[in-house]
C-alpha cells in the first residue's frame, strides 16, 4: 500500500454509507453537498455527510497511519462500497491529482473529488444538558410518534416530535406529535443521566427519520440537547439536527378528560383485522368508516363506496358503558393509530358524537393516541 493508503473494513465501511447517504440529496443546488467527507487518520476513516440542517457522522475502523482528507460523490460511492464482496478489504489513498483511488482485488476506481477544506460545517450552540439512555427506548418513544408528524409547511410547528419533561416534578421524558387530525403522544421515566432540566425542542421528520436508522439494533445512546440544536450518539455514529424554532401548540387542551361519556374495551388484534377487511370499501373522496355501538356493547364497522358497494363486520365488546353511539372517522388515520399500540386490549374512550376520541390501555395514562371525528 502506498504510503498515503488507509485499508477499510468494506462492511463497515458499507454500514456507515447507508447511513450518510440519507443526507445527501442526490440533485443539489450546491455541488459540494452532493458528496460525503472522508477523512483518514490512524486507525480509522470518519466519514459525515449534512444537508446544512442535518449533520451524520461515523467513524469506520481501518489500517495505516495515512492523514488525508476529501470529498467525493456520495451515491457514487456507496454503490461502488456495495458491489465489493462482504469480508474483504478496500484500499482508499488521495493521489497526486487529488484523486480518490480506490483499489479492490484487481478493481481500481479514481474519483474526482472537492476540497474538504470547502465542505460545509454545522454550527450550533453549545448544549444546555447530556445524559446517556437506552437506544430501544428512545426508538419506541419515535414508532408511537412519528407517524403522526404533520408534513404541512404552513403549520411548521408540526413538522416534528416534541420532545419535553413533564409529570409533576418533571419525573418523565415525553415525546409528542401532532397533525391537526390525530395526536399521538408516549413517555417514559426520566433518564437517569438527566438529573437536572431540559429544554423542551421540537426535533424535525427527517431528523427523526435518520435517528430511527441511527439507533436501530444499538443499545443505548448518548442526547444532547439545546435551545437550537440535537445532538444523538450512538455506536460510533453522531447525528447533528437544528431544531424546529416555534413554539408548540398547547396540546393537552384537546386530550379529553373530564367530558369522556362513553368507554369501550376491544381486542387490538380484532380491532386491527376488523378496519383491515372493512376499510378497502370507503372511497377516497369519503375515507370514512362508520362505528356505531349498541347498549349490549355491539360494535359495528361499515363502509361504503358509491361506485363499487358497502362492507360491514360485527365485533363483540369486551367490556362497555355509557350510551349508544354512531361516529365515523377517516380510517388511514384509525389504521395508524391503532399499529402504534402492541396487542393487547385497548380502551376507547369517547365524548360527544362530533368530538374526538381518545385510544389508550387501562392504567398507562401516559401512551395515547387521540383522532378526531369525520362529518359523514
């Protein structure tokens, strides 16, 4: 090997990459962010790849002693790092020309490359507070949220999981989202690396989505957080996310406590089967699926389209109280909610007709999911 050359583990090497390539858009405005940063020092590679609000960072373990550093085409390279054979080795060096030359059994590929002393760095206030948890926890705490993060630009606000203390004492670590038709909140006891405050921060989708694929199969992860910035490490790997500057809507003004009329208890698993064979029969324009429950705790789904027919299924009650009721609601969202909880029985609690509907388990006040009402 030459003596600027650095030798990879082409399976870490390849783990890392699927990771950056995320961040990187493959059509840019600004060529250099179309590329990842490879930097070579001894015993490891780290590579990062940011989109000027994300920043991912992993660290790859390698041979030499070699320092050099530059840019090149991120999908480019993954697919090169993805076609080389599992448990072999690649060759990385920086030629004369600025060149990145990688070199595999007899396979040799030259890269054009940019700068890295141009590659663009975030920047973000020092963090108010760190503290180290479980990574299965944090992942639990962004399954029973993310689906619900709003995607309208108009109400930025919602565009992530809000994540705060709360309980009295702010004795538990909460995560919120939010869309306008349904809200889907969950918490967890505080850390026990989080022994002072925390600022409350709206963490964005897409954050969220590559902290998802950060986390995965890892077991715990070190969070920084602060009035502007996230920070999430976790087995070799950093993920950097600016925060979503706004204030989140004061949410538990539509989780409904005192005016709950009307309780029914349900089999996830039926309920999940029920909505999966009645539900191809709403149409789009309508997505509704009817729910009208009798006295003897009879529940009824049924929906209809106008052009192909109606379905229909009665399901019994494991337990109910309060009066009958008929109610509709848009059944993507019923769906949803409904995954985000485990099998088990689940309480449905309701107020008025029109008003929304709160899904949660007996005795875990702080997992819930609440969706409002259609007109039909």
């Amino acid at each position: 090997m030459a003596k600027n050359g650095t030798a990879i583990a082409r399976d870490g090497l390849d783990k890392a990459l699927a990771l950056l390539i995320d961040v990187v858009e493959r059509r840019n405005t600004i060529p250099i962010l179309s590329n990842v940063r490879v930097e070579a020092v001894p015993g490891k590679v780290v590579l990062s790849a940011t989109d000027l609000d994300n920043k991912m960072t992993c660290e790859v373990p390698a041979e030499g002693d070699a320092k050099w550093s530059t840019t090149v085409a991120a999908h480019v390279f993954r697919d090169i790092v993805a076609s080389v054979a599992a448990g072999t080795a690649i060759a990385a060096e920086v030629d004369e020309d600025r060149d990145l030359v990688l070199r595999t059994g007899d396979a040799v590929y030259r890269l054009r490359t940019l700068p890295a002393s141009d590659y663009y760095e975030l920047k973000l206030p020092d963090y108010a507070v760190t503290f180290t948890m479980p990574a299965p926890d944090l992942a639990m705490m962004i399954d029973r949220t993310q689906f619900a993060i709003s995607t309208e630009e108009t109400r930025y606000y919602l565009n992530g999981i809000y994540m705060h203390l709360a309980g009295e004492g702010n004795v538990r670590l909460r995560a919120v989202a939010a869309n306008g038709h349904q809200l889907s909140l969950t918490e967890i006891p505080r850390p026990e690396g989080l022994s002072g405050g925390m600022p409350a921060v709206i963490v964005p989708l897409v954050a969220v989505k590559h902290l998802a694929r950060l986390i995965k199969g890892q077991e715990s992860v070190t969070v920084s957080i602060g009035d502007r910035g996230v920070r999430f490490e976790s087995g070799g790997s950093v993920l950097t996310s600016k925060t979503i500057d706004s204030t989140y809507p004061d949410y538990p003004r539509v989780i409904p406590s005192k005016d709950i009329t009307r309780t029914v208890v349900v089999d996830r698993a039926v309920l999940a089967e029920t909505l999966a064979r009645v539900r191809p029969m709403a149409s789009e324009r309508s997505p509704a699926v009817l729910i009208e429950i009798a006295a003897a705790g009879k529940i009824t789904f049924s929906a209809s389209h106008p052009d192909i027919g109606e379905a229909k299924e009665v399901v019994q009650a494991q337990s109910w109280h309060g009066d009958p009721l008929k109610i509709a609601f848009n059944h993507h969202y019923l769906a949803a909610g409904v995954r985000r909880f485990g099998d088990g029985p689940l309480r449905l609690r309701f107020t008025e007709t029109m008003g929304p509907f709160v899904m949660d388990r007996e005795g875990a006040d702080g997992d819930l999911y609440i969706q409002m009402a259609m007109r039909v």
